[in-house]
C-alpha cells in the first residue's frame, strides 16, 4: 500500500480505504488525467494503422513450427496482415532453407524454440554463424508460450529479437484486448472524452 500511495501523490491524486471487519475493504482512488480529443484519437489511429499495413504488405516469412495446427493458425493470421509466409518443420530445415536461397528472400524468421531434431534456439544459434551476412543477420524472432523474463533473456542470447516493432504492434491493435472498454471490472462506466481534465474514479473491493 505504501507503493500505491507513493505512486497516487505522484499523479496528484487520492486513495481512500474503507473497511469493515467481517465483510471486507474498499479501495477508492481518484485520478485526474488529460485525455485527447476523441476524433484526433482516431484519425491518428487509422493513419498509423494504414502505414503499418502498408510496411507489412509483401514481406516474405519464414515460419519454423512443427505444429501442423499452430501452424495453420499462424499462417492464416500472417496472410491475412498480407505477408508471405512458407513454412519449414524443425530448425535442421530452417538452417537448410537459409543455407538454400539468396539473402534477402525473407525478411523475418518466426522460429519455435521447441522443435524435434534442432530446437529454435540452436538454429538460430547456426544462422546467426552463416558466412553471408546478408542470411546471418536476418530478424528471428521466437515463438513461445513462455513468458517469464528468462526465456526472454534466453531468446536474446540466442541471437533472437525481443519483438519485431512493425508486427507486433499490429497484432496488438487487433488483438481483442486492445479494444476500448466502456467500463472497468468493478462495472463503474468511464468518463466521456473531453479536452480537459477529467477525473477517473476506480473502486475495487476486496474480501477477507
């Protein structure tokens, strides 16, 4: 609590706590935040959105993924943000694909770090040590259900890319959980946008 408190007087708000034994506590705070105007808001939006689309459009893709249904998934996602994706099973045919055409026939590798034969931290391992620069420094970047900050520091050592800016932005603009929500969890609507100052009131309630 005492970090909460810290943070509210920074943004020059108010907490309040309200406690009752046997039922619970509630927790009240007060924020004041400047908000865009909504229909400049979405204006930027769209033009960000069109270039995004545009640098993706035509860009060829090396999915790595021995999964025939993650497979099928990722492949239909990329196609659809108009890229250009072939697909290899394990890295021993990621490595040979690299190996096999010119640099600069792909420009992003999506690479599985759990693999059968090569994992993706071994390929990428062996591409990031190919004689052409051209193939050794193409962006790869891991495709994991792990999130811990490990596997990311991992990945990176490997000679992988945290995130690729242009992709993963996109995917976060259309992913569901970027949308606007019209209400918190605790069910209080939101302001309405104005130019000003308004004041955003979040209450929660906690049980004991």
């Amino acid at each position: 609590m005492s970090i909460v408190k810290k943070l509210v007087d920074v943004m020059n708000g108010s907490i309040e706590v309200e406690t009752e034994l046997g039922k619970g506590t509630k927790f009240t705070l007060v924020l004041q935040h400047k908000v865009a105007d909504n229909n400049l808001f979405l204006t930027k939006t769209d033009m960000s959105l069109v270039d995004e689309q545009q640098i993706l459009q035509g860009k060829h893709v090396l999915l790595a993924e021995d999964n025939d249904l993650n497979a099928e998934i990722a492949i239909t996602i990329l196609e659809d943000m108009g890229l250009i994706v072939e697909r290899v099973e394990d890295g021993i045919q990621c490595v040979a694909k690299m190996e096999q055409m010119p640099a600069k026939s792909y420009d992003l590798i999506l690479m599985d770090v759990q693999m059968p034969h090569m994992d993706g931290y071994k390929a990428t391992e062996t591409i990031r040590e190919l004689s052409d620069e051209g193939k050794a420094h193409i962006p790869i970047v891991a495709l994991t259900a792990n999130a811990f900050e490990e596997d990311r520091k991992m990945a990176i050592s490997k000679g992988m890319r945290s995130e690729e800016p242009s992709l993963s932005v996109w995917c976060r603009k259309h992913s569901p959980a970027s949308r606007p929500q019209r209400s918190g969890n605790s069910g209080h609507a939101l302001p309405p946008q104005s130019r000003e100052f308004p004041i955003w009131k979040i209450t929660y309630s906690s049980l004991f």
